[in-house]
C-alpha cells in the first residue's frame, strides 16, 4: 500500500528574506509580486488557491480607494 501523505516543509526566516530581497524594483510590479509573495507566506495558501481568487475586491481604484 503506497503511503501518499506529504511531508510538511516550512522556509526559515533568512529563506523568506532572501525570496523578497530578489523582488525587482520596478514600481508597480514590484508591489504586486510583494503583495503575492506575503499572501502565499503569511496565509499558506497554494500558489493554484491564490490564482483562483477572485482580482476585483483587490483593484485599486483611480481615486485611491478599494472597492
């Protein structure tokens, strides 16, 4: 019988910093990717679960105010 569960790994702390510290600095992009990259740590959501959110809650609107 195959065993099929999967084994929890969690990324240090100098992992993490050293994951954001290689954001590219280019303005938007780079909030964007930031804001990606501490939702996945900071929620432990898979990579396919966050794609599969919905974008509208989260775009900014002109007048600088969430919808």
């Amino acid at each position: 019988m195959k065993n099929n569960k999967r084994r929890i790994k969690f990324l240090e702390r100098a992992q993490v910093e050293k994951i954001t510290a290689g954001i590219r600095k280019r303005g938007r992009l780079e909030k964007r990717d930031r804001a990606i990259i501490e939702t996945l740590f900071s929620t432990g959501l898979r990579v396919s679960e966050l794609v599969a959110l919905p974008r509208k809650p989260f775009l900014k609107l002109a007048d600088g105010t969430f919808e």
